[in-house]
C-alpha cells in the first residue's frame, strides 16, 4: 500500500480517539470496509485518514482517486460538519483554523474566475471570523474565543479541538493557571507604600484599630451569596463607627437580596441613594431568575447628620469591560474611579473591607487618594500585592 501524508485541510477536523479507531477497526474486519474510497489531493489524504490507517492495521487495499473538484476546502468542510457531531468548542476550533485557509482558497478561486461552493463566502462579504463562524455554523464571539484560546494556551485548544474539554472549561482552567501564577509572583512582596495599607484576614479583626470618625469614605464590594448576608450588618456597624461626620459608605450589590441588604445597611446608617452601574460588552445570566443582568445597583449611604452632595451628578456609572481575569468577583475600575471621583478628594481615606485583588484600592492610588482594604483569602491577597506593588498614580 503507498504511503501518504494527510492533507493539511483534512486535519482540520480531529481524528478518532483511540476507543473509538479500535471499535473501528473491529466492525471493518467483522463486516468489511463499507467505503474504500480514499480521497487524494496534492499527493496527500483528503478525505479518508481513519479508514486509511485501518486498512493499514487490517492489510487491506483502498481505493485512492484523486480530488478533481475546484474547491477542497469547502469539499472537506462539507463532508466532515454533516457526518461528524462536534460540538459548538469543537466547531469554534475549527473556524479558527479555517480562517487563513478561506482568504487563500477565496483569493484562488477568484484568479481562477469559478465560484466554488456555496460554504465558502465571497472573500470581501464579512469580517472574516464571521465568515469562518458562518461555514461551520457556530457564534462568532465564541470563534474569538477560540482565537484567544489557541494563541495564548495552545495544548488547551488542542484539548478542545478534541473534543476532550469546552471552550468555557478551558478557559475556567486557563484562567485558574493565570491566577495561581500572579499570586506565586506576589507572595513575597512587602506593599512601602504609605498612602495603602492592605491587611490580610477578616476584617473584623482587622480593623479594629482604625480609630472612630476618621475614615473620608467607604466604597466596597460584599460578596452576594446569602451566606453572607451577615457581613452587611458588620458593614453597617463598622461604617457608623469610623466614617467621618456625613461620611458617605457607597456599596456594590447584587439584586437577589437588595431588600434584606439594605435592612441591615439602615441598622446604623441612612440611605441616600442608588447608583445604576451599567455594564457595557459581555453580560452574563442569573439562573435562578432567567435574566440577563446588565446592570448593579450601587447603594449610596450616608452616616448621620445628612448632607448633600456638593457637585450636581449623575446617579450612573458605566463599565466599559467585564474585567473578571483576577477574581470571579472582580470589578471594573472604569466604575470605580467615577465614584472615587464623586464621593471624595484627593488625599482621602478610602476604606475598602472586601478588598478582593484591590481594584478599588488600586484606583484609589491612581486617583492620589490614601486606602486601607482587608482581603482574607490568602490566593487573592497575593494577587492584590501583585498588583498593588505596580499601580502608578495617573
């Protein structure tokens, strides 16, 4: 039997795993090879690779014909998405590989003035991704994804090519790598700063030193879990006792509980106003209510006596990207920094309880206000460290 090499198109698509060949192999020499044909082009194997290396194993002679056609590409394409069940990551894959191959072949045919088939795309129609996401019949956003994927973590999209991991699994992995790599990194560092004093344990305990009426404001981030619905109530103890007179504690929320949330915020304090945070870009699903949320409500405070805001504003922030790389529960600082900017001045105390990787601390500094932040799980004090030792002011 002549040997060939496998085409660069056909190994678009995986080949069968281990279990699966040998189960192969078993029906073809208990029934016999149902499809001899094995397809040629360019002196290598189009189509027919599984059944060409179980011929090689069962020492039988397929039939070679040689590809005639005018489109290869669409032709290997057409075969493998109608008779293969991928899945939407491996499809993803696939587009991504595809997407230097369809500008070449696009650019062929059109110097050669034939049309191909109907699964190419002409090469000027759409932004190629969407070309690529068109011919494989997946969402585009999760071509990018994929994109991502296979330049940053290559053994992770040959993973999914395989069909061994999802897009989101791996990217859930990748992303668990990331931060236990950014933590290594920020384990031995010790933060000079003297405008930010990070503390590492239950805040609680922590703050407890922190002397009555001297915090300017406190801007933080609870976690939403009703498991911890107690930590509002030790919020609005702590608020009363160090903000400053009028001193405004302005909290991020999840919507599940705002009505108990803000119970245990009026135990010490007085509401003043909510916020809208509005998310721009990615947004996610809130399973237990089937709802896409695109926006967090942002509760605004105020320790007694009251006193308005000096400078006229508006009661919404936008973020402008869903930054979650260092922490699931992670903020984006676009938010941060305008309400760093409405709710105090340069050279303020900031207080943050629930620093998480320090976003609010880090734009505190930027910003050329002074912080305090606990954090008490000890991955994310690192990072915070990490990330703390970098920041500049602006």
């Amino acid at each position: 039997m002549k040997k060939y090499d496998f085409h660069e198109y056909a190994n678009l698509f995986p080949m069968m795993d281990d279990n699966t060949f040998n189960s192969f192999v078993t029906d073809i020499k208990n029934v016999g090879l149902h499809d001899k044909i094995i397809m040629i082009y360019e002196d290598k194997i189009l189509d027919g690779r599984n059944r060409y290396r179980a011929c090689q194993v069962l020492n039988i002679e397929p039939d070679f014909k040689k590809y005639i056609g005018r489109d290869p590409l669409g032709y290997v394409l057409s075969l493998n998405l109608e008779r293969r069940h991928l899945t939407e990551s491996q499809k993803a894959t696939v587009a991504v590989e595809i997407l230097p191959l369809i500008e070449m072949e696009a650019k062929k045919r059109m110097s050669m003035g034939g049309k191909g088939v109907e699964r190419i795309p002409p090469l000027n129609q759409r932004k190629s991704r969407d070309d690529a996401a068109k011919v494989v019949g997946v969402n585009p956003h999760y071509v990018s994804d994929a994109k991502k994927l296979k330049k940053e973590e290559p053994e992770l999209f040959e993973k999914v090519k395989k069909g061994t991991i999802t897009l989101p699994e791996a990217f859930k992995e990748k992303k668990k790598t990331d931060r236990k790599k950014l933590a290594e990194q920020g384990k031995n560092i010790i933060l000079t700063s003297e405008d930010i004093d990070l503390r590492f344990g239950d805040f609680k305990q922590l703050l407890q030193d922190i002397p009555d009426n001297s915090i300017d404001l406190i801007l933080t981030d609870p976690p939403y879990p009703y498991e911890y619905i107690e930590f509002w109530s030790d919020l609005s103890n702590l608020a009363s006792r160090v903000l400053k007179s009028s001193g405004f504690c302005v909290v991020y929320s999840g919507q599940m509980h705002l009505p108990e949330v803000m119970q245990r915020l009026n135990e010490n304090l007085q509401y003043y106003w909510t916020f809208c945070l509005y998310h721009e870009g990615k947004t996610q699903i809130v399973n237990g209510v089937n709802l896409i949320c695109r926006w967090k409500p942002v509760l605004i405070y105020q320790k007694f006596p009251r006193k308005k805001l000096e400078i006229t504003t508006q009661d919404y922030v936008i973020n402008s990207i869903r930054e979650k790389g260092q922490h699931d529960w992670q903020q984006g600082e676009d938010g941060v920094k305008k309400l760093i900017e409405i709710f105090s001045e340069p050279g303020d105390i900031i207080l943050d309880p629930f620093a998480g990787t320090a976003t609010i601390l880090s734009c505190a500094k930027k910003l050329k206000r002074k912080s305090i932040g606990c954090e008490i799980e000890e991955q994310t004090f690192n990072i915070a460290k990490k990330r703390l030792n970098e920041v500049q002011p602006q």
